[in-house]
C-alpha cells in the first residue's frame, strides 16, 4: 500500500510537470465520459430499467391499431366504449385497467399550484399490484355513471409536501379545478404511476367534471389500456386471443369522409412498449454514437501520451540505468494514466449531473 501511494504521489507531481498534457487529457475524458453516461442514463431509463411493478412479466399495453392502405398500420390508444367492450371478452387477462394523464390545478390548504394527475379505472390498481399507504383504492362504486363519487388518491409525495404528513388526512377535501373531492387514500412512496409524475388519482366517472367532458362518450382514441397476464398463460396466447376479439369490440372511424380502415387490436409487454419503436432505434443509435466517441477519446489521450513519453525516453533511461527494473518503470506510467482516468472520470460524472 506504501509503494502504492508513493507512486500516486510521483505520478501526480509528473502530471503537475506536464500540466498542458494532463489538462488536454482530462478534458478529453471528461467530455467523452460525460456525453457517453448522460446517453447512457437515457437509454436506461427507456429501455434497460427494470418497471417498477410486481412481476413485470405479466403486465402489458394494449393498442387498437388501424391498417389502411395508404399508411399501413397504427397503434391508437382506445375510447371508452371500445375498453367497455374489451372488459368481458377476454379469457388470458386477469386485470385490465385504463389510464390517462392529465395537468390539474390544485387548490386549498395552500397556495395554488398546478400539478400532474392520472384519470385512472380501479383496475389500474390491480393490474399494476399496487397496495396504498393508508386508506384504500378507487372501488368499482366510485366509477359509477350513475352515482358519481367525487373522491380521490394521492401520493405520498404530495402527502407530505402539501399536508404535512397529516395522519388524520383521508376524508379530508382537496379542490381539483375547482370540484372538492374527497380523499380516501395515499398511495406508497415509490409509485407515481405510468405516467412516472402523477400526484392524484381519480376515477373516469369524474373526467366529464375535471378535465374533459366527453371523456366518457367520444368515440375519440385516447385513452391508455394495461392488463396483467393470467399466471399459466403466455404473452403469446394472450396476444393471439386478442388479435383475434380485437376486430368485435373496437369501433373505428365510421363517418362518410372517412378512409376504408381495417380496425384490431394488439398487447405487449410493459417494457417494450414504454418507448415507440422509432425512438428506441434512435436511442440506441445515438448511444452507439457517443460510445464511438469515447472511443476517440480514449485513442486520442494514448496519442498524447504517447507522444509525452518519447520526450521522456532520457529520463527513462536514466531511471534504468540507476536501477529501476522495468515492472517499476511500467508500474510508474500505470499510476499516471490511472491519475488522468480517475480525474477525467470524476470530471465527466459531474459534467453529465
């Protein structure tokens, strides 16, 4: 460990000598590692991260998806009537849930703020395994039509943030656009569903009030599906059943003007299908990319470096030649290139921050 140090410390006075080679190599590496792990941080997130649910495996997107003749085919999301439709025809799906995002103004308790909600159908809870805090979660009962219930989730984010971690919270009223609703439950520390930023939750029964009012009668495709996958039944089966229903209960365009469309629907898993096809090509072009680019990095500093050491051949020698066996030489210009890589590396890090 002596020995260890000494040669840091060596290596570090040499760099101090060098200080235009040491500077030209450190931001080398800093800006190859740092655009390298910023693209790297995206991919992941996109593509790589594990979804934060039980059993992933077993969760998957639906789509309707409309084929024409002149723009091939389209994955839609679904109207409420198609998701009505969809809920008893299928045999492979245990829970099917519906989602979608939505910028709400919260007022009360505080100064007004705008915020991210999700409208989301009890199944939602179900299929993603969610289990709240304290209180419970959306009923069958509070998406009723015909008795509307004006209540709501939040997160514990929120809980805390706005409410102090009041214990005594659930039956308490928050004012979204301006409608009270009450809430009856407060969902766990790491869940801010699908959308990954949601703070509220309410049922689909309430969006003609809150956010649109034919949410619950357009024929419009806009709302998200996620199932969760029967345990003994395959993605592939669940996917043939519902190619094969998709065409029954999903309702395309059906004006006059409209183009000749042949309408279906499809599944996939959640992981693939958290970023469209396109984009995860052009991530991981843009991440093979910046990857070559450190690698131009890399060769460009063992230019420098190289070139340094033929300007470094007398002392060299001379080291040689009052004893210094050549694992010690060697050992000694390791030191500095693990100097240089260790500060061009925690450069990088705090550039891609």
């Amino acid at each position: 460990m002596n020995a260890l140090i000494k040669e840091l410390r060596y290596a570090a006075r040499t760099l101090a000598r060098m200080r235009v080679t040491a500077a030209v190599a450190i931001v080398t590496l800093a800006l190859g590692i740092g655009a390298t792990t910023t693209i790297f941080s995206v991919v992941y997130a996109a593509l790589l991260r594990a979804v934060p649910f039980p059993e992933p495996g077993r969760l998957v997107m639906l789509y309707t998806t409309r084929s024409t003749a002149r723009t091939g085919e389209q994955r839609l999301r679904w109207s409420m009537a198609d998701i009505a439709a969809l809920g008893p025809s299928t045999a492979t799906l245990e829970d099917i849930g519906s989602f979608t995002s939505a910028t709400i103004n919260l007022t009360g308790d505080g100064d007004p703020e705008q915020i991210f909600g999700e409208v989301a159908s009890p199944g939602y809870f179900q299929a993603a395994r969610v289990t709240p805090r304290s209180g419970r979660l959306l009923l069958a009962g509070d998406d009723n039509a015909n008795g509307v219930r004006a209540v709501a989730l939040i997160s514990a984010r929120l809980w805390r943030r706005r409410f102090g971690s009041d214990p005594a919270i659930l039956g308490r009223t928050i004012d979204i656009n301006q409608v009270p609703l009450t809430i009856v439950g407060v969902l766990p520390d790491d869940f801010s569903g699908l959308s990954g930023r949601a703070d509220v939750w309410f049922p689909p029964a309430m969006a003609p009030l809150l956010t649109y009012s034919g949410y619950l009668t357009t024929p419009q495709h806009f709302i998200n599906v996620i199932g969760r996958v029967k345990r003994g039944v395959s993605i592939a089966q669940a996917q043939a059943e519902i190619a094969t229903i998709g065409p029954r209960v999903v309702n395309g365009d059906s004006s006059a003007d409209a183009e000749p469309a042949t309408w279906g629907a499809i599944l996939a898993p959640i992981g693939d299908a958290r970023i469209d096809a396109s984009q995860r090509r052009s991530s991981l072009l843009l991440f093979a990319a910046v990857a070559c680019l450190l690698l131009i990095a890399c060769v460009n500093v063992a230019s420098v470096l190289l070139a340094r050491a033929r300007t470094r051949r007398r002392e060299i020698a001379v080291r040689l030649a009052l004893g210094a066996s050549r694992a010690r030489i060697v050992r000694q210009l390791l030191a500095e290139s693990v100097l240089l890589a260790a500060i061009g590396g925690a450069a990088g890090s705090a550039l891609s921050v």
